[in-house]
C-alpha cells in the first residue's frame, strides 16, 4: 500500500506529481517569477505545503534538467523534518558571477524525495571508550582515501 503524505497547494501551478511511475521524487515548480542576482541565493517559493509522515524525512534536491543553468541548491539535499509544516521554498544560488537568473513562474525546478529515517539514539561516551574504537580509516578526513 502506498503512504499517503497530505499536500496543500496554494500556488496557481498544478499540483506536484511524480513524473513517472517509477520516479523517487515529485517536482516542485516557483509559484511567482524570480531574478536571482549574480553571485547571490535566494529562497523560491512554490506555494507547496506537506505533511511529511513521523520517522520520514524530505530531500530537497534540483532536478537534473537543471544540470546547465548555473544554478545548485547551496545545502542540497536540502533536509525537510517530518514537524515542518511550512510552505517548501527552494535555496538557490547563482553561480554565475556577471549574470542573472530568471526563474519563471511554473518553472519546475526541485524534487522532493520522502525516505524513511532509521530510529537512532545517541549514547555518550568517555575519551577512553571512544579511543577504543578502531576502524580501516581512523580520523582520515579530507583527501585521505585518496584522489582517484
């Protein structure tokens, strides 16, 4: 049985849909026309309010059309917690730095993907206990693994 997630359009585009039958996330489109300065972000509204189920979590990504119009989503995924109930906007930088970016009304820009999050519960440790955990990597960071 599919999960049934309560949605709450107040934009004047259509209501969000999954594209295909097999697609992970429904599109989200801006709900009003935006310029987007050189070299600078902006929240792009869209008019969309959800209800996410408890023990899921949305992901704001851009959708891969959008691969060559010099635009990312600074914090993609861009995380939705099931308690939030306010209207998606989409962040969005220009990374071009001598031109705009002209988002029309409509323009389908995101995808949300809804996944189910795991029950976690941290537990604290001393500096001795955590010292004893051992792993390949240790605290390589950046780079560590290589570059190829």
């Amino acid at each position: 049985e599919k999960m049934r997630i309560k949605l709450l359009n107040k934009s004047d585009n259509p209501t969000p849909r999954f594209a295909t039958q097999d697609s992970a996330g429904f599109d989200l489109a801006a709900s009003e026309d935006i310029t987007i300065e050189p070299a600078s972000a902006q929240l792009i509204p869209t008019g969309i309010y959800i209800k996410i189920p408890d023990g899921y979590e949305g992901q704001l990504r851009l959708r891969s059309s959008m691969w060559d119009q010099h635009m990312v989503i600074p914090n993609a995924p861009g995380t939705i917690d099931s308690d939030y109930i306010g209207e998606i906007k989409i962040p969005i930088r220009n990374l071009e730095i001598h031109s705009k970016i002209a988002i029309p009304k409509g323009l389908r820009i995101a995808q949300l993907i809804i996944n189910k999050l795991p029950e976690i519960s941290l537990e604290e440790v001393t500096q001795e206990e955590f010292s004893q955990i051992k792993t390949n990597r240790g605290t390589g960071g950046f780079g560590s693994t290589g570059k190829k």
